[in-house]
C-alpha cells in the first residue's frame, strides 16, 4: 500500500511519474557530485598530511633555535630585541568555489617600514641562533596559512558532503520508493476500474440485446 494518501486518477499519475523523473535526476546529479566531492576532499587530505608534517618540522626547527638564543642570552635582552616588530602583516581573505562551496582563500601581505631587512633589532647584543629562529618562523608563516586554510577548506567540504549524502539517500530509501509505489497504487486501481467498467458495459449491452431481441444466453 502507498505510504501517503493518494487519490488513483490519470491526472494523479501523470503527476507522479513527471515527480518521479525530476527525482531520479536529482538522485543522479546529487551522487555525481557527492563522488566529486569525496574525490576532492581525499585530495586535500592528502594535501593536508604533507603541509602538517612540513609546518611541525619548521616550528620544531624554530622552537629549537629559540631555546637555543634563551640559554646564550639573558631574558631581559631576549624580550628588549622582540619587543617592537620591524614588519606588519596583514591577512587579506579571499574565497573559491569548489563544488558550489566557497571555500576561504588566504594570503599574507608583509609589510616594512624600509628595506633593511626582516629582523626588529641590532646584531651587537644579539645571538645568531636568535637570527636563526626568527628566520625559520618567517619561513614556516606560509606553510601555516595554507595549513590553515586547507584544513577549513576540508571542514567545509566535509559538511556539504555530509548534507549531500543525507539528500542522496532521502530520495534513495525514502521520496522514490514512495513515488514508485503509489505508481504502482493507481496503476493497479486504474486497471481494476477499466476491467470493472469492461464487465457492466458488458452486462448493460448484455442487457440490451435481450430487450430488443428477446435473446436470452
């Protein structure tokens, strides 16, 4: 039996199968894209794990060469030379669309007040390991940002593959069934009133014959 109320005329019917369509094509766009999108997102998995490992070995670099530049210099001149940075960043935010969602775009934008170079202090108190950690950190802000924003891209992706696949079995397990078993409802209805309607226009020409000629069977 149909699971929702449905009355069994052609009109009805032609409604359903028309309803019936637009769902199996929906079905098939939407799987399309959900296997798209799964294929994308194992991509930037991928792309994930190697920006991961690359951005802890940067930092365990830079962590290295700072403990290094704090047992050779003392705290007081260690926290005076990081004290006024020489560079200003600015985050500039962008978006692409991958699979109609719009994932963020990130960029960093360096900016000094001259040309002198990237470190906020003078060499004469300093260290070389402090020069060195400063250098590796620079190096490693790149790999952060695009570590960063692969990891919201893959948020976002996992999200809309999720309601993706939640769409896909809904019409799946659930609409085209339905749709399919009311068709075969009213098709089955449809065909027991055509053969009711058969046999009384039978009895009534049955009946006429035997008015008009006197025949009896």
């Amino acid at each position: 039996m149909p699971k929702s109320a449905v009355t069994p005329t052609r009109m009805v019917l032609n409604q359903l199968k028309g309803r019936l369509r637009t769902a199996s094509r929906g079905h098939k766009l939407l799987k399309d894209k959900r296997d798209e999108e799964m294929r994308q997102f194992m991509d930037i998995v991928r792309r994930n794990k190697v920006l991961r490992e690359k951005v802890d070995e940067g930092l365990s670099g830079a962590f290295a060469a700072m403990s290094m530049a704090s047992a050779v210099m003392s705290p007081e001149m260690l926290e005076q030379s990081l004290l006024y940075a020489r560079q200003r960043m600015e985050l500039d935010v962008s978006h692409k669309n991958i699979m109609s969602v719009n994932v963020p775009v990130y960029h960093f934008n360096n900016q000094s007040p001259d040309e002198t170079g990237e470190l906020p202090y003078g060499f004469a108190q300093t260290s070389g390991e402090l020069d060195d950690a400063l250098r590796r950190l620079y190096e490693v802000f790149n790999d952060m940002l695009e570590l960063a924003e692969v990891e919201k891209t893959m948020q976002l992706l996992a999200e809309d593959i999720e309601k993706t696949r939640r769409r896909v079995n809904a019409l799946e397990y659930v609409m085209i069934p339905e749709l399919q078993e009311n068709i075969r409802y009213i098709t089955m209805k449809l065909a027991e009133n055509e053969s009711s309607t058969k046999v009384r226009l039978m009895k009534v020409k049955e009946m006429v014959l035997q008015e008009a000629h006197h025949y009896e069977r």
